[in-house]
C-alpha cells in the first residue's frame, strides 16, 4: 500500500509541475501562441526536470533492490515499475485531457469595458 501510494504522489507531483509550467507560460504567450503550442512547450520545458528526478530515483531504488533484503526487494520492484510508469502518466496522459478539457469547454475572455456616454460625462 505504502508503493502504490507513494507512486501517486510521484505522479500527481509530475502532473502539477507540468500544468504549473502551463499556467506561467498562459500569462506571458497568450497572446501570440495557441494553447496547444503553451501545453507544448510548458511540456518541452519540464522535461529535463523529469528526466533527472526519474534517473535519481531509480538509480536509489536499483541499489535499495540489489542491496536491500528480502522485504525490501518487493517495496523497490513496486515503486521501479511505478516510477517509470508515473512521468508517463504525467505527459501522456494528464496533458491530453487538458487540451480536451479546454477545447470542449474553452474559457471565458473577460472583454475589454465600454465607455459610454454616462462614464465620459461624469470624467
């Protein structure tokens, strides 16, 4: 219970990295890109970062698996496949159902406030 739970974590901390990266990147090219190139790049940016906390990671779990007892070999096996599978769970799954989720109900643009007659008058 102890993996599995700890392999939704790793997972769920992925994937708010990932939309975190999509939220700064939304307020500086919104509007020069399309939010299926922002999801993109914010994906392209955050990478590297998986990438590097995946081989740390696993190189620890790898040692712990070789070099640990018994007991311990069945919580790294466990949390080896689940640490692999959690950055594509993160990519390939959580980013798609963004891009779906906002082209089936795309947010409102607030709209710019009108002047009117009234507003210049009392100026």
């Amino acid at each position: 219970v102890a993996a599995v739970l700890t392999i939704v974590g790793y997972s769920l901390n992925d994937t708010i990295i990932i939309f975190d990266r999509v939220r700064e990147n939304l307020h500086g090219l919104a509007r020069k890109a399309d939010f299926p190139a922002v999801l993109n790049r914010s994906i392209n940016e955050t990478l590297p970062r998986t990438v590097l906390t995946t081989s740390t990671t696993l190189a620890t779990l790898f040692a712990l698996f070789l070099f640990g007892g018994s007991t311990l070999r069945e919580f790294a096996m466990i949390l080896i496949a689940g640490i692999v599978l959690a950055p594509y769970s993160s990519t390939y799954i959580a980013a798609p159902a963004l891009l779906e989720n906002e082209s089936r109900w795309p947010p409102e643009r607030k709209k710019p406030a009108r002047t009117t007659a009234r507003t210049k008058a009392s100026a």
